[in-house]
C-alpha cells in the first residue's frame, strides 16, 4: 500500500499514549499501514498509520484563544490547546460561541472582580479574551437588541465547577441590570447592605437577592460530598432570569430536575450525606437540645461513611448563613423550624431498627423505641401509628380490609422509603417557595435561563440516577449537535457556500432506544414496575429480547441482568438491581395517611389529604416517565432560545491547582461534546482559512502566483491556482474563505513540507558549497600569511638565537673570572684565618708550656726546699738531742743561754717554713690562675652567645608586649565607652523612675491599691540594682547626681582607680625597668 498523502517521512504528528493520551513525534519511515516515530522524549515508537493526527509545528506556544483557529481540528491539537494555556493561567477558551472553562482549583480574585466586569461590559464576543462574563454580556446585548430568549447551558462532570461558573453568570447579570452611573454600588451589592424590609420594598432588589440567595439555601439541601467534588450538585437546575421591554429583571424562576433520593439513606464511604444534616448537628447548643440530636456518628443515616467533615468548612458558620438566607428568600421563623425538626426527624427516623419476631417487624430495643418516639414527636403524629406505619400495610379487598405485617427488612425499606419521600416532598416545597418569593413576570417576552446540570457520568457501578443523568445528556447533546450544524450551514451561508453536502450527525437512534414509546427502556421499565411480580431480571430478560439486534445495546457476555448503551460519549454499563424501586413514585398509603394527619401544618401541607390526591394516583406515574417529561419541557424552553454553552473541565481527580492530567481531560471533552462538535465539523469543511493566510502559507507550492504576470490577479484567483496546481479538488471557494476537508489541509502541509524539505537541500547543498569556498579561501589566505609571518618569526628567532650564542660567551667568561677571583678571595680568606689561628694556637701551647715549665720549676723549688728543711729539721733535732745527752751535766750552767739559742733558732726555722709554704701557695695560685685564664676566655666566649640569644628574646618579648600595651588600650577605651553609655542610661532611668514615682505617689491616685504597687515598684526597682550590681563586681558605676537628670555627662574616674591612659604608661615604664 502507498504511503498515505498526509504522512510522509520528516512530518511532525501527534501519536497516542496510555500515560500522557498524546505526544508529539516525528515520523522516521513509513511502511505499509505502520510507521516508525521518534518521539519527543527521543524514544522510537511504531504506531499504526490510523493513529497518528498531523501537528501543526507553526502554533505558537501561547494557543489560541478560539480552537476553530487551529489549523488542524483534531482531538490531540484540542488537548494541547487548552494545556498550553492552562499552564498560563488562562483556564477560558473559546471553541467557535462555545466556551470551555478548566476548573483552576484556586482563588483568581483579579478574574471576577468588578473593573474585569466593566472591561467586559458591551465588548462583542472575541474582541476580548475568552471569559464567562463575555458570554454573559453578549447573551444580554443579544437578547436586549434582538428581543432573543437565551438559554446557556453549563455542563460537566461533578467538580469541573459548574456551579460557581453559574454563579458568575448571575453575578455579571445582576452587574448589567444594576449597576449605576452615581454612586458606583451595584443593585446586588446594595442588596447585601439593606435589611430585610427594604428588600421587600424594592421588587428588583427582592428578584437579584432571591436569585442569589437561593445558592445558599439548595446548596444545603441539594448538595453533598461526592469522591469527585466536596459541594457536588446533586439535582440539575435551570434557572429562568425574565425581563421586560427596557432590560431589566422583572421576575425569576427556579426549576429543579432529578434530585438523587437515594442518598438520603444509602451513602458510599468518603462520601457524605446532605449539608443540611450536618448543619443541623452543628447549630447552637439549644437548637440541638430541642431536636435531641448529638454527634453525626450516632446516626445511621450518617455514619455509613467515615467523613463527617470536610477541609476548611466550618458547619456552624454555615447553618447561620443558611438560616440567613432563608430569611432573605422570605421563609419565616416558623416555616424554618419546621423544616430543621423534619431534617431531625429523618436522622431519628434511621435510627430506628427492627427484629423478627414470628415474621413480624418489631421495634429492635429501647434505643430503637426512644428514636421512634423523638421521631414522632417531631413530625407531631402518633408514636404506634407511625410504627404501624413503618411495620404493617392494610391490603383492601371488595370482602375485607386486611393488615399485613412487615419482616424487618421490609420494614427498613417502608423505613428508608419514608425517608426519601418526606426529604423529596420538603426540598419541592423550598424550591416552590423560593420561586413564590422572587416571584415570575407572566408578561415578560424575554429571558436568560441557565443551566445547570450533570455532566455525562461512567462509573464503575451505574444505576438508575446514572441511566437518567446520560439519557439528559443525550438530549443535550442532539440539541448542540443541532446547534453547531445550524452554526455551520450560517457560516457556508455567509461565504454563499452550498452546504447541502455537509452530513449531519444525529443520536436520534440512541433517544429512541431509551424514551421511544412503546417499546423503549423506560416504556419497559414502566410495564416492569406495574406488575408486582417483576423483579430486576425479567427486566433486563426483557430488554435482552427487545433490543437484541439494536446498534447501540449490548448484553454483556457474563452479567444477568446488566445491558450496555453505546451512548455517544461512550458505552456505559448499567446494573439493573435497583431500576424497579428507583423508578416507582408511589407514597405509601399508609405513610400518605400518618403524615397528612400531622398536627403539624407544615408537614400536613407537604402531605396533602388523599382524597386530593385520588385524581392523580388514578393513573400509574414513575419516576422515570415525569422526568420525560419534564426533560421534553426543558428541550422545548430550549429549542425557543438561542442556546450558548459552556463546557466545564475538571483539570485533576485530586482537586489539586496547577495539575492537568491529560487522559482525565480528554475523557470529559469526549463525554461533554467538545469532539463530537469537532467530528461534526470534520464532517463538512471544518478547515476555513482566509484568502491572504492561504497565500501566505502556501505561496511556496506554485510561487509564480507572487511574481511576473500573476502577482496583479486577485487573492481568490491566485488562490484557485494554487489549489489547481495541487490538483486538490474537493474545496469549496467562499467570498473571504477557503473551506478545506481535514484531510485537505494535512495533504497541502505535506506538499508544502516535501518542498521545503527539498528545498531546505538545495539550500544546505549551496550553503555548504559557499561555507566551504569561503572556509578555503580564508584558510589559504590565512596560510600564506601565517607563512609569511613564521618566515619572519624564524630569522628573530635565528638572530635572537645568535645574539644568545655572544651574550652566552661574555656571561661565561665574566662568570668564570669571577668564579676564579672569588675562589682566590675565598681560599686567601681561609689561609689568613688558618694562619692566624695556627698561630694563636701555638702562642697558647707555648704560653702554656712557659707556664706548665714555670709552674714546675716553682714546685721543683718549693719541693726541693721542703726536702731540705725536713732534712734539716732531722738532722737538727739529732744533733740537739746529742749534745743535751752529752753536755747536760757540762753545760748545765749555760743552759739558760743555750735554751734562749734553741728557741731562736726554731723561731728562724718557723719563719723559713712559712716562707716556704708562702713561695709554695704562691706558686700554686699562679699555676691556678693561668689555667683559669684560659677557661675564662671559653666561657666568655659562650657568654657573649648567650646575650646575644637573650637579646634576641628580649627584642619578641618587647614586639609582643607592645601588642598587648596596645590592645590593653583600646579594651580600656571600650570599657571606658561602655560605662559612660551604661552611665548615661542610668540617668535616663532615674528620671522615668522619679517620673513613675511621682505618679505613683500622687494625691490623685492616693489609694491603698496605688501605694502598694509604689512600693512593690521600688522594691523591684531595688532588687534590679542589687543583682546587678552583684553580678559583676568589676565595675563599679557612678550614681546620677542629684538634680542632673538628662545630663549625658559622665565623671571620669578618681584618684582612687588611674585612667587607662595612666594605667597603661604605669605598665609601660615597670615593663621598661625590668629589662
């Protein structure tokens, strides 16, 4: 098979993705029906030709404010669109007079304040960015002008943010009818400032409040948590705004669609049941006593799921806003206390469980019993005719009237079931009084209705609420598929186009599946609940036979009684367990006759007496069939009014700002509709590109329309040529347009890609050939003058070189003369020294030896001597003991004489031996005192070293003690600055305190109490100074003297303690004194 005309090799498209539902890509080869992409993650795909949509790769990164500009009309292109400009905060888009709003979940306050509703007030639709305040106005100048009734449908799924998209819609409206020259108030902020009887005097007041304070009030009783969506609608609504000849609101009406009946008894885990229940058991504390309530856990209807409360609501506040705008919607006090002890009778009523006894229903226990009295006194009926009514049911027969009683599960279903009904009957009744209180125009021609209604619903289980709320959408969507093919044939028709070729595509056959009578669903449906013996599987058993060979049912393969529509968003599962009981609306007679007989008139009235109600209980009526009709009445409201939509995108499943999930997105623009416009629109020519565009862009596929002959012929005809030469020939030639099928405009792009892309070779080729002819010949040029200059570099380095060589010479001979005088120098140096010390050295061996030889000959003496005398001293004492032995009787006489002789002689003999032994200490001394000489000298040579060290330290100590002088200084200047600050705060203080004590101690204040705290005052005044005088003994501040209050002046310190300056200098001279 040849490759497809839109697919060729290098385009950029868009391919499917489980993760991120498309990416783009570019195609890298083509083969048969699949072709090889590389994606934008550089990841390579194969994907089959059937899933690949052209990307326009010209779209700016902004998107477009309106999608029909997009050159190619695809879902992908449609995605990225609205991504691009979510990621920029622009959540609006227009999709032809269709608008798209992506829930931004977070405040945009700038978005909807009121200069944004004056820009947008009387700007024509597109002048201006897309916003829902430009749908607003120009439905309102459309309706004005035209004498048009508008209808704007808002749709979505739960939590895409429809019903804060309605009220814009009604707060720009109420803007346009209300606003002002003087003054610059708006009727609806007037409203919020006026009390209840102003309100009532001014009609248009009354309409704008009631409108706007009826969210309050069917938020609480319609709304619920859902897993989606924290304040989900759960009832659709259209609200009809009517006025009169001039523009102005001149009444309003709400009507109400579908409530969802079913949760006021069963709700599904992180759910909650309605906001009013929660409200109630969050009211005043008396509220609660009245109506004997407690916490929502204690009640069965609630504590079916573990959600009580939700994040950043506070319930309280809001049951007195409800009250509030209860008041405003005119319900009296008493008609409000009706209706919160009904909300409280339903809680009470959950409560009350049953047992078996001989298949009898029984009331379970006392608890059980005291909910079922609490619930009877607050609907004020009878406590054993409402057990009877719960556990019994009277069969009447032409014989006799038979009672029969209940089992316990039957019981809990008339028990849920009178839940339902009353809960039913009481939010009809706030609607009907919300629409007495605004009160309707029967004169008015004119009105803007908005609605406000479920979104397309799939889910994993889908019951008979799902089944109504897509038969709904169904109905919508035939209408806006008939709308946009009405804006189409108006476009061909302005362009004098014949659109009779257009197709139009209907879902005619899937209504008549489910509403066609007899023989659809719910005529089925009907038949199934008239007959007491049917139950959900001869029901489905039914449809099975009936709608076997229908195009859009389906029986699944192992389900029994659940069947499959093919709905035009999709197919949607149906479990038909509940489709009986969900479509009867049929109240109990029984219940009918226990509340009617309520001596309560509210509850009376919302029962009325059953003979009213004979005439219409005549005939069988579901639930189902009225909400055919009632939907039928509401297409034909819409088919008589120009109808404008708006689509609402729920960006995330976790509510989260800033997230868009693009498989959660395209699944709600497949179920809203938004592709179904766009198949519908590829269905014709959904392409439409002006004249001067089409050139513009493709001017390249026969570019002589630009130049010679044709560039005088008109833009149609040069573009009629430009589409002969493309030999395309399904197109249709408007007066200003061109209108191309989808695939037209793919096939030109790759006709214009193909050429560019060759065309882009050619380029390259020729840019290549230059780029290399211009590389060569700056390289050749750059060769020879780089040879030129390396030449020259050379011969200076050569010279240099030899300049070098001579320096080199000179150098060395210098160096070497030089080296051989300092080696002479050096070695004359060194013999001198050598000399010298040799010499000094044997000048000190010789003086040694003449001292060693002196020393010697002085010993030899004094030894010699010595000898001599002891020598002598014997021989003399011989010779004296001799001649005393010999002559002692000779010399007797002379002994005398001789005596005095000897003692002379000993005397000289003593004075020699102490000149001896003087000669000899003498000598010793001198012989001490050359050798002491000699160790003088080497200790005085390492003296002389060691001062020269202890010089050296002195010199450090005093370089470090000058540092520390210095430092010591600027501390002290710093103390000395910090005592004069502290001195000064001191003297402020003493005047704050004289200042206190004076007003302390005043005649004025002259109590018990006063001069008690005077005196605790000073007390704590006194235990300040103490502690911190206590903690830093160091310092010692001066006291403020007397009578010198705000004086900054500090006294510098006495005699006692020197300034630092002296301190220092003190320091100083004892640091000097001691080297």
């Amino acid at each position: 098979m040849g490759m497809p005309a839109n697919v060729d090799i290098g385009s950029s498209i868009w391919v499917g993705n489980p993760e991120f539902a498309w990416v783009d890509g570019v195609v890298l080869n083509v083969k048969d029906e699949e072709a090889e992409i590389q994606t934008g993650d550089e990841n390579v795909i194969v994907a089959r030709l059937a899933s690949i949509h052209p990307r326009d790769v010209e779209a700016g990164p902004y998107g477009f404010d309106d999608m029909t500009n997009l050159h190619y009309l695809n879902e992908p292109a449609v995605l990225h669109n609205l991504r691009s400009r979510f990621e920029m905060e622009k959540i609006y888009t227009y999709s032809g007079d269709i608008l798209i709003a992506v829930n931004p979940f977070q405040e945009l306050p700038d978005l909807y304040d009121a200069s944004k509703m004056e820009e947008y007030k009387g700007v024509p639709l597109g002048k201006l960015s897309p916003h829902v305040f430009a749908i607003a106005d120009t439905a309102y100048r459309e309706m004005v002008n035209e004498g048009k009734s508008i209808s704007i449908l808002v749709s979505g799924e739960s939590g895409a943010g429809k019903t804060e998209t309605t009220k814009m819609l009604m707060r720009y409206l109420a803007y346009l009818v209300g606003h002002t020259g003087s003054g610059g108030r708006s009727i609806e902020q007037k409203v919020l400032e006026v009390d209840l009887k102003l309100m009532i005097c001014t009609p248009l007041a009354r309409i704008v409040a009631g409108t706007g304070q009826s969210n309050p009030v069917l938020e609480a009783f319609g709304n619920a948590k859902t897993v989606r969506n924290n304040n989900s609608s759960r009832f659709g609504k259209f609200v009809e705004i009517q006025f009169d000849r001039g523009g102005r609101i001149s009444g309003a009406a709400i009507r109400t669609y579908l409530l969802e009946r079913s949760r006021v008894c069963q709700i599904s885990d992180c759910e909650r049941n309605y906001h009013c229940f929660y409200l109630l058991c969050a009211a005043p504390e008396e509220e609660i006593e009245k109506f004997k309530l407690g916490n929502p856990k204690s009640f069965h209807y609630l504590n079916q799921s573990d959600c009580y409360e939700l994040a950043g609501v506070n319930d309280a506040n809001n049951y007195l806003t409800t009250r509030r705008a209860m008041d405003i919607v005119g319900i009296n006090e008493k008609e409000q206390e009706a209706i919160f002890r009904i909300i409280a009778a339903i809680l009470h009523l959950g409560n009350i469980d049953f047992e078996n006894e001989d298949d009898n229903a029984l009331v379970k226990d006392e608890q059980a019993k005291f909910h079922l009295q609490t619930t009877a006194e607050l609907l004020m009926c009878d406590p054993q005719s409402l057990e009877d009514a719960l556990c019994k049911r009277v069969m009447i027969t032409p014989e006799e009237v038979i009672k029969k009683s209940l089992d316990p599960l039957g019981a809990a279903v008339s028990r849920d079931g009178l839940a339902k009904t009353i809960y039913s009957r009481l939010f009809n009744w706030l609607v009907d009084k919300i629409n007495i209180s605004i009160g309707q125009d029967p004169n008015s021609k004119c009105l803007i209705g908005v609605l406000d209604i479920y979104g397309f619903e799939s889910f994993a289980t889908n019951s008979f609420e799902q089944f109504c709320i897509n038969f709904t959408n169904e109905k919508l969507q035939q209408h806006f598929n008939q709308h946009v093919f009405k804006t189409e044939q108006e476009e061909y028709a302005r362009e004098e186009i014949d659109w009779s070729y257009v197709e139009f595509v209907d879902n005619q056959d899937a209504l008549d599946l489910i509403e066609k009578k007899p023989g659809g669903i719910i005529s089925l449906l009907d038949e199934a609940c008239m007959f007491p013996k049917s139950t959900h599987e001869t029901f489905a058993q039914k449809l099975y036979q009936t709608f076997k060979d229908h195009k859009r049912f389906i029986k699944p393969k192992l389900a029994r009684s659940d069947f499959t529509i093919v709905h035009y968003a999709g197919e949607v599962q149906y479990q038909s367990d509940q489709f009986l009981d969900k479509n009867k609306d049929y109240v109990v007679p029984e219940h009918q006759d226990l509340l009617s007989a309520s001596t309560c008139s509210f509850v009376a009235g919302l029962f009325p007496a059953y003979s009213e109600e004979t005439v219409k209980s005549s005939k069988f009526s579901s639930i189902g069939s009225r909400f055919k009709v009632q939907l039928q009445q509401l297409m034909e409201i819409l088919k008589s009014t120009e109808p404008y939509y708006i689509r609402c995108v729920k960006p995330n499943n976790l509510l989260k700002p800033a997230l868009f999930e693009n498989v959660n997105v395209v699944q709600q623009l497949r179920s809203g509709g938004v592709l179904e416009a766009i198949k519908i629109k590829c269905n014709g020519y959904p392409v439409h590109i002006t004249f001067s565009d089409f050139i513009n862009r493709f001017f390249i596929l026969a570019p002589e329309v630009l130049r010679g002959e044709y560039v005088c012929y008109e833009e149609k005809v040069a573009c009629t040529w430009i589409l002969e030469k493309t030999e395309l020939t399904e197109y249709l030639m408007g007066k200003t347009k061109i209108f191309l099928r989808a695939d037209q405009i793919a096939q030109l792009d790759t006709q214009r890609s193909r050429i560019l892309r060759n065309s882009a070779t050619v380029i390259q080729r020729r840019a290549r050939t230059n780029s290399t002819r211009r590389k060569y010949i700056r390289q050749r040029r750059a060769s020879i003058h780089i040879q030129s200059r390396w030449r020259g570099t050379l011969g200076r380095r050569k010279f240099k070189q030899m300049r070098r060589e001579v320096a080199a010479v000179k150098i060395q001979k210098n160096l070497r003369r030089q080296v051989a005088r300092r080696a002479y120098s050096n070695t004359r140096s060194s013999a001198l020294i050598v000399q010298t010390g040799v010499r000094a050295m044997v000048a000190r061996n010789q003086f040694k030896d003449r001292m060693r030889t002196k020393a010697v000959t002085i010993i030899q003496a004094y030894w010699r001597r010595f000898s001599a005398v002891t020598h002598y001293k014997k021989l003399k004492g011989v010779s004296d003991i001799s001649q005393k032995t010999e002559s002692r009787e000779h010399l007797d006489p002379q002994l005398g004489g001789g005596q005095e002789e000897s003692v002379q002689a000993g005397d000289i003999v003593d004075e020699t031996n102490t000149s001896l032994l003087e000669e000899h200490e003498a000598a010793e001394k001198a012989n001490g005192d050359t050798t002491a000489c000699i160790q003088d000298s080497d200790k005085i040579e390492h003296l002389r070293a060691e001062v020269h060290k202890l010089k050296a330290l002195l010199r450090a100590e005093k370089e470090i003690s000058e540092q520390r002088r210095e430092k010591l200084v600027e501390t002290e200047k710093r103390v000395y600055q910090l005592q004069t600050s502290l001195n000064r705060m001191l003297y402020a203080m003493s005047d704050q305190f004289a200042a206190l004590k004076s007003i302390l101690y005043s005649p004025s204040n002259g109590t018990s109490g006063s001069s008690t705290i005077a005196t605790k005052v000073h007390a704590d005044l006194n235990t300040e100074s103490s502690d911190a005088s206590s903690t830093d003994s160091d310092f010692t501040f001066p006291s403020p003297v007397p009578g010198a209050a705000g004086s900054n002046t500090v006294p510098h310190p006495t005699a006692g303690g020197a300034g630092p300056a002296q301190r220092n200098k003190d320091k100083e001279g004892a640091f000097d004194d001691y080297f």
